[in-house]
C-alpha cells in the first residue's frame, strides 16, 4: 500500500510483535518504490527505534526481501543509504473464477503481473470442475524457477463466507452452496488461499492501483507486458486491463495522497459482467459487512413491479440493467447503472465510483460518461466524486489480498 506520502502505522517496541514490526518496515518500503527509503526515516514514520529497524532491516535483508536503493544526497555528514523492496524476492497468484471464464495472474511484491492465463470455465459444472481448473491455472503461472508464493487469493460470485473459506448460495448454481472452496484449495495446493467476492477483488485491485504506478513496468525484472496509463480527472489505470478515467477535477496526485492516508480513502468498485455486483473500499479497506454480504449492489430495486430477477425480486438494477445490454442499448444500460450507483454515493458518500468488468470494456466511453452523467444531474454536492475505469482486473484484485498479510494488512 502507498504510504510513501502519507500518515504511517506505529511500529511497537516487543520481541512478540516481531512479524508486525516486519511487515510494518515492508509496507512503507513498497509505497516507497524503487527510491526507497533510509533506516532514519522508517524510524520516524513508524516510531520504532533505530537499533530496532537496524535488525529489522538486517533481517529482511538475510531473507532477500530487501536491498540497497542507492545513497541519498549528503547534508554535511555521510550519505545515508535507501533500502528497497526487492519485487521478485516473493510472488503472489490471484484467480477470477467467473461464471463462464477462469484468469489466473502471478504477481510481484509490487503487485505488477508478470505471468498470467485465460480460459473457459462453466460454473454450473459444480465445484468439482472448478477447483481442478484452479490447480491447472496456478501450476501454469507459477514460476518455473520455484520462486517462493506467498499464497493464491481466489475471487469468486458471492454470496460467499469470506471468514470460514465457504461459498454461499450463488444465484443459479445451488451445487456450490456451503463448499468449502478455501480448505479444498489449500490442501491440494500447499499453500496459503484467500477466498473473497470477486467485487471484494476488485475494489482492492482498484485502490492498489496507485500502488502499482509507483513500481515502473521498466523496473520489473521479469519485464511483463503491463501497461499503465495516466488520464486526467482520476489519474491511474495499470493492468492487463487497465482504462483511462475521467472524472472531476481531482488529480492523480490528489487522488493517491486519499488512498495513502492523507486524505478520505473511499471508492466503489462497479462490475459489470455476467451480474452486477459493488466491492466497497471504505477507511482504507475492503468493507465486507458482518456476514461477508456487503456489496449486493445489483439486488437494489429500481422499478416495483419489474422484469423478474434471477434472485427472485422483480425489478432489480441487474435484471434492467443486462436486459438494455442485451437489446444493445448500452446508453440505456449506463443510466440504469447510474442511478443504482447514485444511490450508493448518497449512502456512503464516496470519493470515486471505478468500473469494471467485461460489459464496461467493451464500451469503456459510454458507461463512464453515463454513469457520470447520472451522478452530476443528482449530485447534492458541487464535489461530486470521480467516476472513471478500474485500474486492474479481478484477478490481479485476488491477488493484492493474498499479499495482503505481508505487509501487515487483513486479506
């Protein structure tokens, strides 16, 4: 996470908080990027002792999880020398199982993909089938070489039980209720699964985008195809699937400093795929709800007496919404999803409204500007937040979160 320009965790000062004083330094390293950052300065954002980051620094150095960034510009006395992240040193997978289609991407510790893989999937198929197509996608993304992973974050349709590992009652496919998809993955991977809502995925792979700009691709050892792009009013789209946003007049720099801790870190990530569904970034995290059911954004009733849902309502902003996609009227399609997103923002009140998923990639312009178009004709605030393209896919989402407790933060 960015926190290179932002407030900064306290570090705590007992042999038993070890792991966290690590992960700590490691967190601020990685918002640091490839300029790093000197042992005086991890000190003072993190309010440990320089004895303590000295052996914590000389640690994560025996582990090759840190190196030498070079020497910053002397003040009188000796060059202090920077301390960086070393990307490679670890790697993550993330999967998108959607309803038809399986994405698998191999991460570094920057969260930029440097190996990952598409193919068909039929969720209806039962988790027997799915879980076979999971093990095949990350042995085909793992590294050749062995390079240690850290864990395989898993996105997959909610409802699901974020907590115990489980899926819930998936709307159409009653064969996946209650399967424990996080235990069965580990025991035949071997490693460490995060089970979350693909929308959950997204909102993470949204916010983390910021982290990722401060990694360049050109940086990246294993020099994977990932393009970033810059667009003015909401700054950062990085990824296989990256967009250029648009938005109000909120800068890129504005806009990090928020995901960083400077300012309000609040988005809702919007997917629009074979459903609708939300991911909720709230006070610097993915905000999931008691029960994991938070974000059942497509479930919100726009016209009593409606087209009936597959959830069983009538009237639902999924079913009005995918029905105007489905005749072609994607202009129509767009008003429908403002208005469910209009809805959202005079809840949460949030700075940025990113969209996703397949149906917005194939006409990024229309549902940006018709979402916006929704929100600044309802706006109750001239501030009214920035809607714009998601800066990464599902599975790139899935795989921030496996990181996640690496650097201190709950998956």
């Amino acid at each position: 996470m960015n926190r290179g320009s932002g407030e900064s965790r306290g570090g705590v000062n007992l042999p038993a908080l070890r792991g966290y004083n690590e992960a700590l330094l490691l967190d601020l390293l990685r918002g640091a990027g490839p300029a790093g950052l000197g042992r005086a300065e991890l000190a003072a954002r993190t309010g440990l002792t320089p004895q303590a980051v000295s052996k914590i620094t000389a640690r994560l150095w025996v582990d090759g999880l840190i190196a030498e960034a070079g020497r910053a510009a002397s003040t009188g006395g000796k060059p202090r020398t920077l301390l960086r992240l070393v990307p490679d040193a670890r790697h993550a997978v993330g999967v998108h199982l959607d309803r038809d289609e399986l994405r698998a991407v191999r991460v570094d510790l920057a969260g930029r993909v440097v190996a990952e893989s598409n193919g068909p999937l039929d969720f209806g198929a039962g988790p027997e089938a799915a879980v076979e197509a999971v093990v095949r996608a990350v042995r085909r993304v793992a590294d050749p070489a062995g390079l240690p992973l850290v864990g395989v974050g898993v996105a997959a349709p909610g409802p699901l039980d974020h907590r115990a590992g489980a899926m819930g009652r998936v709307t159409g496919f009653p064969s996946w209720k209650g399967f424990p998809l996080r235990g069965v993955l580990e025991g035949l991977l071997g490693l460490p699964v995060l089970l979350d809502k693909d929308t959950n995925a997204g909102a993470a792979a949204a916010a983390g985008a910021w982290l990722r700009a401060a990694w360049p691709d050109a940086d990246a050892d294993a020099g994977a195809n990932v393009g970033v792009g810059v667009g003015v009013g909401v700054g950062v789209g990085v990824g296989a699937h990256a967009g250029v946003g648009r938005g109000a007049d909120v800068g890129p720099d504005a806009d990090a400093d928020a995901y960083a801790g400077g300012g309000s870190p609040t988005c809702v990530y919007v997917h629009v795929g074979t459903g609708i569904g939300a991911g909720l970034w709230l006070g610097g995290g993915v905000y999931r709800g008691a029960r994991s059911a938070a974000g059942e954004f497509g479930h919100q009733v726009l016209l009593l007496d409606g087209p009936p849902c597959r959830c069983g309502a009538r009237g639902c902003m999924e079913v009005l919404c995918l029905e105007a996609v489905a005749r072609g009227d994607l202009s129509e399609a767009a008003r429908i999803l403002g208005e469910g997103a209009a809805n959202l923002v005079a809840l949460l009140d949030v700075d940025r409204v990113l969209l996703g998923g397949r149906v917005v990639a194939a006409a990024p312009e229309v549902f940006v500007a018709g979402v916006g178009a929704v929100l600044a004709a309802r706006a109750l605030d001239p501030a009214r937040p920035v809607v714009a393209l998601a800066g990464a896919g599902v599975a790139e989402g899935a795989a921030e979160l496996a990181l996640a407790p690496l650097f201190g933060r709950a998956g």
